[in-house]
C-alpha cells in the first residue's frame, strides 16, 4: 500500500491503496479519482469514482484526455471540501505519474501560484511523484489548464 496525504484528507496513491478496503475506512474515504483506462472501482459502496480514462504516456492524445479531464476531476474532489471526515482518493497504476498531475492540478488551483511550485510542494511531500520531480510526463496537459 502506498498512499501519500498531501492536503488534509486528500491522498494520492497506486493500485493497492485503491483495492485497500481498510485504507478507505481508516481515511473515511468518500471519493475517488481513477486515473486509468481499466482498474475497476473496487469498493463503490464506500464512494463515488470519477474516472480518467489515460494510459501513461507522453503521446498528444494522452496530454489531451488528461487536459481535458483535469477541471471535471478537481470539481468533482473540491466539491465535498475534503477533511478528516470526507477523504479523497487520487490513484493510478503507481502512483508516480497521472494520478501526482491531478495532484498538481489541485495544488495549482488551491494553494501555489505555478505550476513549477505546485510540482514542487507534492514531490516534498511524495518523493516517488515523476520520479522524484525529474519527469512530469503530462507537464503540457496542466500547463494548458492553468497556463503557467
């Protein structure tokens, strides 16, 4: 299991925190952002899913799907205002690429005026995040988004 908090009661995290059942009790978690084409939602009478439907490349079309997806994504996690008591779940394969730019997206939006800060703040806090910062594969899809 392999899940990072890195704004109180969001995680991010790999497949085997998604299919953790005790994880998602423990961090009362009420929703989840999947950000691959086949790992199911494994535990829908807990939370609701929103799903990224990418594969974890650094194609034209994958930085489309992900730029296209992020704003949808970041309502539907800010919408509950995360807590202690409502935690969010971002997860793909492992935890290291698509599901660390949802990540950045939502720091971008929340709390860091760039992209480059809002890279930086989850690689401090989840130092596996684009390969410890040195490869942000959908670096173009968040720069689309939010512009800087």
């Amino acid at each position: 299991m392999d899940a990072t908090e890195f704004l109180p009661g969001v995680f991010v995290g790999d497949y085997f925190v998604a299919n953790d059942e005790v994880f998602f009790r423990k961090n009362n978690i009420v929703r989840v952002v999947n950000c691959t084409e086949n790992i199911p939602f494994f535990f829908p009478h807990l939370a609701q899913y929103f799903r990224i439907p990418i594969d974890d490349s650094t194609s034209h079309l994958d930085n489309n799907v992900m730029a296209a997806y992020m704003p949808s994504a970041i309502r539907f996690i800010t919408e509950i205002r995360p807590s202690k008591e409502r935690g969010v779940l971002i997860h793909c394969q492992a935890g290291m690429s698509r599901s660390c730019t949802v990540a950045v997206g939502l720091l971008r939006q929340c709390c860091h005026p760039t992209i480059k800060g809002a890279i930086q703040a989850l690689v401090e806090k989840r130092d596996i995040a684009f390969f410890r910062g040195r490869y942000v594969n959908f670096e173009k899809a968040l720069y689309k988004v939010f512009g800087n």
